[in-house]
C-alpha cells in the first residue's frame, strides 16, 4: 500500500498544541469524564465498575442500539461501532474496494476520503466543487463520471471544509442515480445534527438507500474526538461483514470505557447537540461581523451547517506562509486552505466556546500587520 502524506493532520500536529488560540478547530466544544457522568444518576459508579476487558468487535450491543436510534428505520445490526471515524474510512475502503474498481469521491473534502481510496489501488476520480460557482453539486458532471466498474460513490454533508448542507433535490438524486447502477455510496456525515437550523437536516443515506454507508463519530458534532468512536451504518449486511473481517486486522475491538460512555452520551445527545449548536449560531454573528470589516481580505459562501466554514482569501499572498505567520506571531492557528488542494482558502472554526478572544486576537494581528 502507498499513501501520501496527511497533510491535514500534519500541520495540526505541528501546531495544534502549541497555539494558544484555535480559529480552525474542526469539532464543537467538549465536555470533561465528570460532566458526562453527571448527565445520569449512579453512572458514576457504573463507570468505575465498569470491566475493562476485550469488547465486542462489531460494538457493544447496547451502545449499538443507543445509535441505531439516531435513525429512522435502523437496527442495532445495522451498525458496526469503530475506533473513530478515520478507522472506518480506512476499513471500508480496504474492505470493499480492489485494484479494479473505480471510486469517486466530493472535493475538496478530508483528505483520507481521497487518499485512502487511491491507497487501494482502486481507479479514484473527483467528483469538484468549487468556490467561483458557490460550491455548487454539478449532477451532469458527476453522470459524466461513472464507468461500468464504479463500485463507491463518497459524498459528504454537512460538508469539510464549506460548512455547507447538500441540497435535498442534489442529494436524493444522488442516491437514485448510485441506486439504478447498485453503487454504494459512502455519505460522511459526522456533523448531521448539527445543522444551523435544524428543519434543514437531510435524511441520513443510510436511511433511504439500502447499499448506502452513513458514516458517524462523536468527534464533531458531540464534540467528544477524546472518545475516539465513530460507527459505519447500513442495511445490507453484507457489506458490514465484509468490514468487520477487515477491522479483525485493524483495532479488533473498541476501548470499554469509551464504549461507556459514548453510550451514556448519546442516550442524552440532545443536550450535547443543543449547547454546542448555541455556540455555534453565537460564534457565527461575531464572524460575520468581523468578516464585514475584513472584506478586503476575506469572503466566502456562508455555513448553514456544522463548525467550520472555508474562507476565500483575497490577497494573492501564499496562504500558507500568512498561516504560519499568524500562529508563529500571534498564537492563532488557522488551517491553510492548501491542504485541501484550495491554495486560496482558508478553513475557520467557530465551534469553541472561546473563538471570540481568538477572533481577537486574530484581528489584533491583521491591524498590526496591515
């Protein structure tokens, strides 16, 4: 297998820990062990005398339950329990996918949904979106695309890096088109329900279209990637098997205290979903604000969905360089639209309960550099 650099989380590893302020953080507020304990009476108790033993492969059968009933018309077997959503972009990918299949995959977007399916070896064509025309779905072009081997279409929305939902006519046409063909479709949807309003959230894929894969985590929406659990959904058990055979090489099984508590977090989701989107709709008035000001740097197509927009960034300066400038000299951590092949972009945060004095901070720094 040969795999390129990730980009992504290289640059985060250099500086994530290190920045005092992050302005580019993926994932919504998080909560401490103590917090989510205190979501249930006695589960304090229930977590100390909890075994710390090998787990189920597939997820301990109340943990698949409690996510199954996210959805609509979807069973515990239906749901295969991971380490983390990046585990199961690697094991369907490497599950499903040969040398001589064809795959395409919605960019820009994470880049392991890219590389992980060319590290198979597998034909990868991209599916583009693009800024000039509003990051619109061009459904012809995808048409366009499909071969006679096309064995996965991958989509993602609420979308990484736009911040933006599918459209509901896009997306169930999507799923029609996949369906006459018997394409799966592999839909990344780790920030659903976490939608700005949330009268706009789409059906997940998996609940409309037998041979598509919704794919979860607690990492974004929850704002729990310390968990590190994340889930892969679908109806045709076949496909979950075939997952599961290839995840015997990768983690095995799941960590028993993350699996505790991922389950008494969801049982009490909402509480999660409706402080973190609070934050969010309350970041997103000063962002907007400050963008007003800021018009001669930066514009972009406004998020209606999860914690992150892509910000197009006017000056022709290499984003990069002003990037590591900014975290360099003023601690503000930024992610370079350039490792989502965007050079011109750049990815914000506004999930983080702090993202006001970062977005000071970040503005000091332009007025002193102006």
């Amino acid at each position: 297998m040969h795999i390129k650099p990730f980009r992504i989380e290289q640059y985060f590893g250099k500086y994530e820990f290190s920045a005092k302020y992050l302005l580019s953080s993926s994932d919504a507020e998080s909560r401490t062990i103590q917090e989510l304990l205190e979501l249930e009476l006695s589960s304090q108790e229930k977590f100390l005398q909890h075994w710390c033993g090998y787990t189920e492969s597939p997820g301990a059968p109340a943990l698949r339950e409690v996510i199954s009933g996210i959805y609509q018309g979807i069973k515990a077997k239906d749901v295969l329990v991971v380490a983390a959503a990046e585990e199961a972009i690697f094991v369907l990918y490497h599950a499903l996918v040969s040398p001589g299949d064809h795959v395409i995959v919605e960019t820009p977007c994470y880049e392991s949904a890219l590389e992980v399916a060319r590290s198979t070896g597998a034909q990868v064509s991209e599916w583009r979106r693009c800024y000039e025309n509003g990051w619109a779905h061009d459904l012809a072009a995808l048409e366009k695309l499909l071969q006679p081997n096309t064995k996965i279409i991958y989509i993602n929305t609420p979308h990484n890096p736009t911040g933006l939902l599918m459209p509901a006519g896009t997306f169930q046409q999507v799923m029609k088109l996949a369906a006459s063909r018997g394409i799966i479709v592999f839909c990344d949807e780790v920030y659903r329900e976490l939608e700005h309003d949330p009268a706009s959230r789409l059906p997940a894929a998996c609940e409309i279209y037998e041979r598509a894969v919704s794919l979860g985590s607690m990492s974004k929406t929850y704002g729990l990637p310390g968990l590190r659990l994340g889930w892969l959904v679908c109806k045709d058990a076949e496909i979950l098997e075939r997952c599961l055979e290839f995840r015997y090489y990768t983690t095995i099984c799941n960590s028993a205290p993350s699996e505790f508590l991922t389950a008494l977090a969801l049982r009490h989701r909402e509480v999660l979903i409706r402080r973190n989107r609070e934050i969010v709709l309350r970041n997103m008035v000063l962002l907007e604000a400050f963008l007003r000001q800021r018009s001669n740097l930066f514009e972009w197509v406004k998020p209606n969905a999860s914690t992150i927009g892509f910000m197009h960034y006017k000056p022709g300066r290499d984003v990069l360089s002003f990037c590591e400038d900014a975290v360099k000299n003023a601690g503000v951590l930024l992610l370079p639209g350039s490792v989502y092949d965007q050079p011109r972009h750049i990815r914000f945060g506004y999930g983080r309960k702090n993202m006001p004095e970062a977005l000071a901070q970040f503005g000091a720094y332009l007025d002193a550099h102006s």
